[in-house]
C-alpha cells in the first residue's frame, strides 16, 4: 500500500519532533527497558512496541530466570509487564522473584532458615515485588488469542511468554515446527496489533549436541526458520561453566545478540548467581 505524501511528511516531521525532544541518554517513549544496561546499550534502550524478541538457550542455562529477572526491572521502571509461564505456578514464580530480589537461595526461603536481617530484607523485597505493574498468568487455552487475552485488561507494555513451544498454536493437526513457526508468526502479528513488545523464551530444538562450540546461533530454533524470518531482535544465552565446569568461568554468562532489526548484533557479558538465580550486568553491576 502507497503512504498518501502528505501522510509521509507528516510521519516524518513527527519523528523528528520526538528526536528533538528526547533528553540526551533517555529511554525512547515507545521502549521498555530490560533493566540490564550494557543490554539496553546494544538493543537501543531496550524493546521497542512492535517487537517480537526471542531469547533462546540450552537446556538449564536459565532462560527462565533471565526473562523473569528482565520482567521484574522493566516493571521497576513502572512499565506494565504480563508474565506468561506454561512450566511455573504463580507461587512459584514468586518464590524465584523473591530470591532475585532478596539475593536469598530458594530452599532458605521454603525452609524459613532465617536470621532476623535477612527475614527483613525479605520482608522488604516482598513488598517491592507487591507494588510493581507486574501481573502473572497461566499459559493455557486454545490458541494465542485465547491464551493470552487475560493480559489485555492492564494494557501491558511488555508481554513475556515462558516459553514458546508451549504456548498453544493458532492452528490444529499441525506438526511441532510447524506449531512454533505458527505461534512466531501470530505473535509477531500481536506486537503489531496491540503495538506493544514481546519477550518470549524458546527451546533450540535443532541444536547440535555434538558440536564443539554450544553457543546458539539462528538455525538451532527450527521452526522452518520463522524465529530467524520474523522476530525483531534474536538474542541467545550462553554459559560456558555448563559444559567445561571450570571454577574460573564460573557463572559467566554470554548473551548474543545475533539478529538485531534495527541495530548491531554483538555480545553482551552477564554474571550468573545460581543461588538466587539471579542475573547481573558484568559492565554495570548492581549494587
């Protein structure tokens, strides 16, 4: 379809209108920072409306933990943050959320084996998760459409779905690739729709176990190549302790940014604490 010129220039005197008006290092208006700076750096402050981000990973790397863990400081900046889980309970994911936020193990929190500072500090942490525009939700239902339209009432800026090959396909009778390719393309069809960014995790299913570099690349999604077709930005999580178990790569953690639609690709370096299953920027460590 033709843009009416008069509708073009229009478009193009309004971005430069929001160019001029953005203060130097800010976040763009229409991007929902992940929290994780070095991250943001390299994605242009963070996801944009309109974009289908696919964060994939091996088996236990912790993809999970880093979609909640981004979850939770997009939140922090009062962005509204739906939270689809097809694996976790709501109790359990906020259990995962209070060890983040407290820096205490899980079993220390379900054991209650607590001195009184750190019950505080959980008490504290608890009432900081309570007060974030942050809502959690089953991943069921028929299709997309159905399995997602509980988040709708909140306006959610930032739609994250745990984890793609679980969340139902718009179609039946199809095969799994075809089911992912199907979900990916319904789901980049929803960014656009309810212009809004979505984080969904996903399996590698095409990845070689046998292959001497474990990083992710674009092929090991699958999905008849939809995750590499569709989606805006492609990152992938890597800890390289998982397959080499030396103490001195020990939770170093790779992320990959390795389609990026409008911007560079690269790497970016995370800090993996396993005990509260927690991930921290390398550059810009947390305090």
């Amino acid at each position: 379809m033709t843009i009416p010129r008069r509708r073009q220039r229009d478009s193009l005197i309004d971005l430069i209108a929001q160019v001029d008006a953005l203060p130097d290092g800010e976040t763009p208006p229409d991007t929902v920072p992940t929290g994780f700076p070095s991250l943001d750096r390299a994605i242009g402050g963070g996801f944009r409306e309109r974009d289908l981000v696919v964060l994939g990973g091996d088996v236990g790397v912790g993809k999970s933990a880093l979609a909640l863990g981004i979850a939770l400081r997009a939140a922090a900046t009062q962005h509204r943050v739906a939270f689809f889980s097809g694996e976790m309970d709501e109790g359990r994911l906020l259990e995962r959320a209070l060890a983040m936020e407290a820096r205490i193990s899980v079993d220390a929190i379900r054991s209650g084996s607590l001195p009184d500072e750190r019950r505080s500090e959980l008490g504290a942490a608890a009432v900081h998760i309570r007060d974030l525009p942050l809502r959690i939700f089953p991943l069921t239902g028929r299709g997309p459409d159905d399995s997602l339209a509980a988040a709708w009432d909140d306006r959610p800026d930032l739609l994250v779905i745990d984890y793609l090959q679980l969340l139902p396909p718009p179609e039946t009778g199809l095969s799994q690739e075809e089911s992912c390719a199907a979900s990916v393309r319904a789901l980049k069809a929803l960014t656009l729709d309810r212009e809004i960014a979505c984080l969904t995790v996903a399996h590698l299913p095409s990845q070689d176990a046998e292959r001497s570099d474990r990083r992710p690349n674009l092929d090991d999604f699958g999905a008849l190549d939809s995750v590499k077709q569709h989606a805006d930005v492609v990152i992938g999580l890597y800890r390289e302790d998982m397959y080499t178990g030396g103490m001195d790569v020990k939770g170093a953690t790779e992320l990959i940014v390795m389609k990026n639609r409008n911007g560079p690709t690269g790497f970016i370096d995370l800090y993996f604490h396993r005990q509260w299953m927690r991930f921290e920027d390398m550059l810009d460590p947390d305090r």
